[in-house]
C-alpha cells in the first residue's frame, strides 16, 4: 500500500473528525486500485491521481459526517441516487459499516464494478440496483424507506420520494 495515500488521507479526515481501521484504509486503497483498473474499461471518473482521489472522492464523500454526527452510530439505511463510481456510498460504507446501504444507477455497467467493488472488499448489507431515480421513486416498496438520501446530481423531488418523509434529506455537491 501507497504510504503517500495513508498518509493523506488519515490527515483529511482528521479535519472532519473520521478515524479508520488498518483494515478501513486498506479497503480504501483497494477501492482506488479497481476504480482505475475499471475505469480503464469504462468511464466512471476523470479524477484518476492518487491524491485528488483521496480529496475529492473518498475525503469528500466522508464530509457528510459533519452535516449528520451521528452517522454510523445507529442503525441507519442510506440510498445514494446516481451513484456512478459509487461516491458517496461506498466510502460511507466502508467509514461506517453498521450503516445499511443501497447504490442505485441507471447504467448497468457501472452496476457491474459497484458489485465487484462490494465483493472484492467484502462489504455486508450493501447492494448495487439497476435502475432510474424516477422509476425508484415511485416504486410503491422504494418509497418512504431510507433514513438517508444522497446524491451528487439529482433534485429534491426525486431523493424525497424514496425517503421516509421529511426525516432527513442531503443532497451533496462535490467538486
């Protein structure tokens, strides 16, 4: 493993106040090392360079933590909208395993690394779905379920209909 990476990305999150396991970092850099493996096949991301991986990628989707403290504290379900590469989902995942998550995205290809991302750093109680946020929202089971919705791209309207009313709602914009 890259000490350059530990070394980076244990300072970043000492700012937003997330500690992880010798284990957590190396699922990290394992999670870089099949994003660039696959985003040699397919276009999953333009940031590619090991540090602003770590800043705006993984530091990034962690950031959450300082709009929601008790995330990972409690049995909470997540859905992130629009995943793509899996940001923010998988990080969160990986920072707070007790969290329940769901990575939804339209594009059956990205599906296929979000699942082998899972496997490959043996991830529980995360599933990658197949599927368009409009579809997802008005699906009588989707809706109302999540404590947590996230999503890089989409509009309120969307994300509110898979979360459990007005409970919690965050949208994030990284960039």
């Amino acid at each position: 493993m890259d000490e350059k990476f530990v070394c980076q990305l244990k300072e970043e999150l000492k700012q937003i106040d997330v500690e992880l396991t010798e284990r957590q970092i190396e699922q990290f850099y394992n999670y870089y090392e099949l994003l660039i493996h696959w985003n040699s096949m397919i276009n999953l991301t333009a940031i590619t360079q090991l540090d602003e991986v770590v800043t705006k990628h993984f530091v990034d989707s962690l950031s959450l933590k300082k709009i929601i403290v008790d995330i990972g504290q409690k049995s909470q379900s997540l859905i992130d909208v629009g995943t793509g590469a899996g940001f923010p989902g998988i990080p969160l995942k990986i920072a707070f395993p007790e969290l329940k998550i769901t990575l939804l995205d339209s594009l059956n290809k990205r599906v296929k690394f979000l699942n082998e991302v899972v496997e490959t750093l043996q991830l529980d109680n995360i599933t990658a779905v197949h599927g368009r946020a409009e579809d997802y929202g008005r699906d009588n089971v989707s809706r109302e379920t999540f404590d947590i919705c996230v999503s890089l791209i989409y509009a309120c309207r969307i994300l509110y209909a898979v979360c459990k009313g007005w409970r919690l709602f965050c949208s994030l914009q990284i960039g």
